[in-house]
C-alpha cells in the first residue's frame, strides 16, 4: 500500500522516518540486536524466578477459582530456563541457536505481554493484576525493540486484553474498576509515547556513535592510505640516499691540507626501524694531480628544493663532479691542465648538464683547488655564501663577491672568473651552505618565524669555536635551530715555511738595484754560498735584475721558479709570460710561446678584462698563428678601450 504523497509526508514526520533511518536501518538493526544480546543472560534469570513466587502463593490466595494462573506463571520460567540452555549451548558449542539478540526479546516480551494481557482481562475487575499489568506494559519501554516492534506488541497486548475481557465478562461497573481501566490505558499511551522518545534518543546515540565510528574509520583508512604512501616515499627516500651516499666522499691522504666535513640534512625518515637524512647539500674531496703538483679538490653544493628535489639536484651534482675527478686522473691531457682551466672547464661541463633541465634544478656551489706545497687557493663561487678566513683567532669574509647565478640557469656567456687567495701556515678555510646562516632564532604561536639574518653570526660562533668544526654547530644550535640543509667544510693549512730568507743578503741586493747597480745587486747573490735555496722574494729580484741586464733566460728561470712558490702573484704571473714572448724573439723557440700562452690564460681566467694581458695573449696567439682567437680577444679588448693605440696596431697586423 502507498500512500499519496502529502499523507506519506506526514506519515514519515509522526513517524520520525529520515533519510538516516533509512540509510543505517541495517547498522541500527544490528546494534539493537547486540543490545539485546547483552540482556540475554540477566533477563532470563530474573524471567526464571520473576513469577515464582505470584505461582505458589499469591494467586493461590488470591484467586484460587483460576488454577490455570500457575500454569502461565510456570510458563515463563519455563521459557527462560530454556533460553539459559541455549545460551550455554551457544557458549561451548559456539553455535548461534538464540538468534542474533532480539530473537529472545520478542519472543519473552510476546509471551510476558500476551499471557499478562490475557489473564489480566480475565479478572480486570481486581486493581492488583490490572497494576500489574501496567508494570509489564511500561517495562517494554527501556527494551531496545524498534518502533515497528513496539507497535506490534503493545497491538498484540491490547487485543489480547479486549478478547479476554469479552469471553470472561468481568465486572468491570464499580468504581475501583474504572479507576484501574484509566490507568491501564494511561500505562499503554505512556507505554506508547515514552517508546518512541527513549526509542528516538537510542537512535539518536547510535547514529552519532556511528558516524563518529564510520569518520574514525575513513581517518584510520585515509591514515593507513598516507602510511602506505609514506613508506613507499620513505622506500625513494632511501633508495636516493644510498644513490648519494658513495658520492659525498673524503678521499684525500694525510698531509699539509686538512680537510673536514660537517653534514646535516634538514631531512630526517625512517626506512626499517632505521634513521635516515636526506637533502639537498653536498659535499666532496679528492686528491688530484695536475701537471705534476699535488692538489686537493673540492665541491660543496647546495642544491635548489627540499628532500627528494634537492636531493636530486645533489645527486647530479656529485655524479658529474666525480666523472670530472676520474677524467682528471685517467686522461693525460685533463691532468696536464692549469687548476684555473681546470676549474673553468669542471665549471662547464657542470653547466652544461644543469642547463639541460631548463631552469628546473638550479645549483649553488664552490668549487677549488688547493696546492698542498703552497697552500694556494684556486676557487669558483657560483652563487653560494662567501668563504670565510679564520687566522689568528679572527674569521672574515673572503672575497665577499660573487660573479655567477647557481648551476643551471640558461643564457650564461659571461667570463669565468677563478679567485686565487694564499693561505698561510695555521689558517682555515671554511665554506658551507646558507644552512649555517639561516637560523631559526624564534617561533611564535601562530606559526610565524623568525629567521636570523646577521651574517655575522656564523663569523662569531667560529670565533667562539676557535675554529673547530664540531664546535662550531653545537654553538649554531645554541642560538637557534637548523631551517635548511647544513652542511660545511674546513680547510686547514698547517704546513711549516720552508722558505728561508737571508733578509741581510735580500736587503742589500735591493738596496743596490734601487740605485740601478743590477750587476752589483747580482754580484751579491753569486757570492752565496753554494746550494743555498732561495725565498720567492729573492728568486722575484733576480728575475728582475737578470731582465734589466738583457739577460731574459735566466730572467725567465727565476720567474718560473719564483711561480712555484707563490703560485699566488697575479703580477709574477703577468710578467713571466711577458718574459717568454722576450725569450721567444730571440730564440724563436715555439714552445716558449706555448708556456707563455698558458700563463696569459692563468692571468685571463683570474682578471678576464684586464687590456694590457688581453693585447699580450692576442700577440702571441698571432704568433702561433691562431688568427681567430687572437681576432677574439684583440676586439675584447678593443671593446674596453677603443682608443688603445696598442689595440689599433695589433688589429691592423692582425687583419693583414
């Protein structure tokens, strides 16, 4: 039967029908059953003795002219002696004979109202069956029976009240019977009314014990969902770190150059109740030789992007940065480079690869060398913070310049520009990532930090630390915590001076070359004793004395030898190439061009606009015969001063 739709409406508002109803009525169903199960067991012992006593004393004098009351009595202990087997069959036997839960509360709360109903209508006329009656009516109301059950029970009740009354006819005319007939009906309205309100509210708990069960799940789901995907994450996590691991190396002997790392990436997982790091950082050394020196190269980078991005960028970093170092060692030619092209060239073949990535995986990085005899270092900032001096109890910026963008960004044509600084005996390098600066000193509540932005701050904890690389990041970490990827390196120079000097011998050559008596000045080293080793000053005075005499070889020795010491003198260098192109004009030897050159070229990386070296290396690649560098760098410098007569002839003897 359907019914139209405005009665359907106000049918499903008197009977509380909504849409939760009708969606959870399974979920509801069955948590009415486990509530019903719950009173299975105390409810069939109170159904056991409940009636007892009314049986074998009370209806007996009472009512001894109905006999048959005994027998409804016997009745429910009966039934609930029966439903206590079931349940101890249920138990050991683990079978489900009782039903799912309201199985035996239909069938107890059928018979206790039907029987109750029936002889209750049969003597209606006395108030004490009448009230209890009542008592069994208003029980059925804390029964966790559904509405629909409710309705049918309280039906049954009713008619089996009415029938008795019509087959038994009790006298029902006094007044004490009216009264006890008005409170009957009372009972079952109030039976009716307190079942749909305590009937309502127990699907009111349950729908809200429900959905905050059902939300706990899909958030145990959507959590189980994000661990999976963690661990799959934490799995590439791992998987990178063990790809970048083997890359960020120390592999350098022990020597003059000390050398030392501190890395601490922002990145922290576990991957099999183990820890791990991860980030975008890096850092490197080797131990290389080129043309015959010995050096220790290093890198450290900082890659742009957090974990896994980051960590990418440093992957690419190392791999191309240790195929450079392999190279070096097996290919003669690589070897045989000055480490400013060798820096230049590690440089480029960096560049090139980040530029493949189209502005995606940016770099910034130092890269250097250092000669472990001298102490000399060779380095390229490529957008990374300044290095720092500490000497004498003192840490400064060197160089605070950069002249690059990071690794990667496209359209770079500008010069390389190699920075050379001497170290002496006791000093430290340190060169580290912006990790080391960017500090968080402070959080608020909201959220909101606050970043230290004092660049001298790293200058006062070295300071503090006196140099020492494990002090140095506990004093970090006393001021604030760590936002980025810490990673840093030190490099200490502890090699004694070789170098003697005789400052008397020096003074007097000086003095006498200050009065242009070069062959005087001369006479005083020649007067050394034999064997005696020379200082760079002394060996950079003799080149300028032999030069002053005309005799350019020798000149051109001590300059060679003076570079080896202090590889360091951009002016030394400058000047022994200019000295190879005089020795040259003599003896027309090609191969003096071909050092001059690469001394030129040293100068160039260091000072790329420097005219005077730019006219000089255009001469003497004219003279080798390499038309178009030559053109090249005789229109650069022509570009930097287009009224240099010396620029004008050399183009003019270029051109023809």
């Amino acid at each position: 039967m359907t019914f139209p739709p405005p009665f359907r409406k106000y049918f499903r508002l008197l009977f509380d029908i909504n849409e939760d109803r009708i969606r959870y009525s399974k979920e509801y169903i069955a948590d009415l059953h486990r509530q019903a199960r719950i009173l299975h067991y105390p409810g069939s012992i109170i159904g056991v003795f409940v009636w007892l006593g009314f049986a074998f004393d009370t209806d007996q004098k009472l009512h001894p002219e109905f006999p048959d009351l005994f027998y409804y009595r016997i009745g429910l202990s009966l039934l609930s002696t029966a439903f206590l087997i079931l349940i101890l069959i249920d138990k050991f036997a683990r079978t489900r004979f009782r039903g799912k839960g309201l199985e035996w509360a239909y069938i107890l709360f059928l018979y206790l109202l039907t029987v109750t109903a029936f002889f209750t209508g049969r003597i209606s006329d006395d108030p004490n069956y009448v009230s209890g009656l009542q008592i069994v009516v208003m029980s059925m109301v804390f029964m966790p029976f559904p509405r629909r059950a409710l309705i049918l029970l309280y039906s049954i009740s009713i008619f089996a009240f009415l029938s008795s009354v019509l087959i038994y006819h009790p006298n029902l005319s006094t007044n004490q019977a009216s009264y006890s007939m008005q409170n009957l009906a009372i009972s079952y309205v109030l039976g009716f009314f307190s079942g749909f309100i305590v009937e309502r509210y127990r699907f009111s708990n349950f729908i809200s014990h429900y959905k905050i069960l059902e939300k706990n799940r899909e958030i145990s789901e959507n959590m189980q969902q994000i661990q999976n995907l963690k661990e799959k994450q934490d799995g590439d996590y791992f998987l990178t770190s063990l790809l970048l691991d083997p890359l960020i190396a120390k592999k350098t002997t022990n020597g003059p150059i000390q050398i030392e790392f501190a890395l601490n990436q922002y990145k922290k997982f576990e991957f099999r109740e183990k820890q791990y790091e991860l980030g975008g950082d890096y850092l490197s050394a080797f131990d290389l030789i080129l043309q015959g020196k010995r050096f220790k190269a290093f890198v450290n980078g900082d890659a742009m992007g957090k974990s896994i991005q980051g960590a990418g960028g440093a992957l690419v970093l190392g791999a191309v940065y240790n195929s450079v170092i392999i190279r070096s060692r097996m290919d003669p030619d690589s070897a045989n480079r000055s480490p400013e092209r060798w820096l230049k060239d590690c440089f480029t073949d960096l560049q090139k690869v980040f530029e493949t990535f189209n502005g995606s995986m940016l770099v910034s990085a130092v890269l250097g060398l250092i000669e472990e005899e001298t102490g000399t270092l060779y380095y390229l900032n490529v957008e990374h913070p300044w290095l720092i001096l500490y000497r004498d109890n003192t840490a400064s910026f060197i160089d605070p310049e950069t002249h690059f963008y990071k690794l990667g960004v496209g359209g770079i044509n500008g010069q390389v520009y190699v920075r050379v600084f001497a170290m002496k005996p006791g000093d430290k390098i340190f060169c580290g990532s912006d990790g080391k600066d960017d500090l968080i000193l402070n959080e608020s509540f909201d959220g909101k930090r606050k970043i230290n932005e004092d660049e001298n701050e790293f200058l006062r904890r070295v300071e503090e630390a006196k140099g020492k690389l494990p002090e140095i990041e506990k004093l970090l970490l006393s001021v604030g915590r760590f936002s980025d990827d810490y990673s840093l390196l030190s490099i200490e120079y502890s090699i004694t001076d070789s170098q003697t000097k005789d400052q008397d011998r020096f003074s007097k050559a000086k003095k006498a070359a200050l009065s242009k008596d070069f062959a005087g000045a001369l006479k005083i080293y020649k007067n050394s004793p034999e064997g005696e080793s020379y200082s760079s000053e002394d060996l950079k005075l003799l080149a300028r004395l032999y030069d002053k005499i005309g005799d350019f070889s020798k000149a051109l020795q001590c300059a060679f030898e003076a570079i080896d010491l202090e590889p360091a003198n951009h002016e030394l260098l400058f000047y022994t190439s200019l000295l190879t192109k005089r020795v040259y004009s003599k003896t027309k030897d090609p191969n003096l061009l071909k050092k001059g050159e690469e001394l030129s070229e040293r100068f160039r990386l260091r000072f790329p606009d420097h005219v005077k070296n730019l006219i000089h290396l255009a001469d003497i690649y004219r003279l080798r015969g390499n038309l178009s560098r030559a053109s090249y760098l005789i229109a650069r410098a022509g570009e930097l001063e287009p009224e240099n007569e010396k620029v004008k002839e050399l183009q003019k003897l270029i051109s023809t």
